[in-house]
C-alpha cells in the first residue's frame, strides 16, 4: 500500500500480512478522494475501524488538520502508530484510539468536542452496520459538523438504507467488490 497524493505521496504503508484485513485499495481511495477534493484541506476526519489507517493518512497527506483513527484491535493501532511514526506525524495531528467503534462513539458522545469534517466507516463487511450508524445519527451535534458528511464502505451485494435517524445518502459509488455510500444531514 502506498500514499497517492499529497506531500507523503508515494511513501509505503506497513501492512499486515493475511487477509484477516481488507485494506481500501489505491484505487478507491484515489477516488475517493478525488471526491473530497474540495473539502480535505483544514478537515477534522475520523477514521472509524481504521486498519493499517491508509484512509487517514491520505488524508493528512492531502491537508486534513487532524486524523483521529479508532481500531478494536491493539496490533492495527501499533501498525497505525508505526506507520504515522515512519511518516514523521506530529501528534498534535493524530489520536489512535484502542476500542469498537460504538465503545468510542459513545464515549464521544459524553464528553463532547468538536465535530468531525468526515467520518469514514469500513468495518469488516460482517458487522452491524446499521447500529454504528444510528448511533452516528441520533448523536450528530456531538459526533459531525453541521456540513460534515459520513462515508461507509461496504460491499456491493449488501446495500445500505437511504437513512440513519438524521442521515441521508447523497450519494453512491461502486467499484468493484466494494461500496461507498455518502450520508449527510437530511
């Protein structure tokens, strides 16, 4: 895996080995962030189960202001940390959080801070996504500013509603085996 943009462009991502992980590939993520184009610079992005953190780290790669990676397992967030260290990531820009996603959502929610710009959600295409998602919508104030938008990746054969409590889809995007489903406020 390799950053595709921005001033870490080119520079190599440990990952690990097996398949235990799905990694966004190049490819999506080039999109995805030839969508994002316009609103990276400055951004506030959570990177929810994060993985070897490729999403996040294009992100700081490309101008986002600060990344906030969040993985259950301790070796991902080791191998986030590694990789953040061998790209020279000062920590003001970063947070690696050990937990679920709902264990930190939750957690968020009571002691609130800012909101994010972006969240990204691409969890193992077995989980509950719809549970993580209302969360997400139910707690908007706390968890996403006001033109903050949330992007799940999923896989193709398991489509997403059009609407999470407050969340909307705007927009879907297919490529390959996988999904991008953009949500925002309604």
């Amino acid at each position: 895996m390799r950053i595709i943009a921005g001033k870490f462009r080119g520079r190599r991502l440990k990952s690990p080995a097996g398949a235990q992980t799905r990694p966004t590939s190049d490819r999506l993520r080039e999109t995805l962030f030839n969508i994002l184009t316009l609103r990276i610079e400055g951004a506030r992005l959570l990177d929810l189960c994060a993985g070897t953190g490729a999403v996040g780290i294009e992100a700081l790669s490309r101008g986002a202001r600060h990344v906030t990676f969040v993985d259950q397992s301790r070796k991902m967030c080791g191998l986030i940390e590694t990789n953040l260290e061998a790209l020279e990531v000062a920590p003001d820009y970063v947070e690696v959080a050990t937990m679920s996603a709902l264990d930190f959502l939750r957690r968020r929610v009571k002691k609130p801070e800012r909101g994010f710009d972006i969240i990204f959600f691409d969890p193992p295409y077995a989980t509950d996504y719809e549970t993580v998602l209302n969360v997400i919508g139910e707690q908007l104030p706390h968890l996403l500013n006001d033109e903050g938008i949330v992007i799940v990746e999923h896989h193709k054969k398991r489509p997403l509603p059009a609407e999470f409590s407050a969340l909307a889809r705007f927009r879907e995007l297919k490529q390959g085996d996988s999904m991008l489903s953009f949500y925002q406020l309604r």
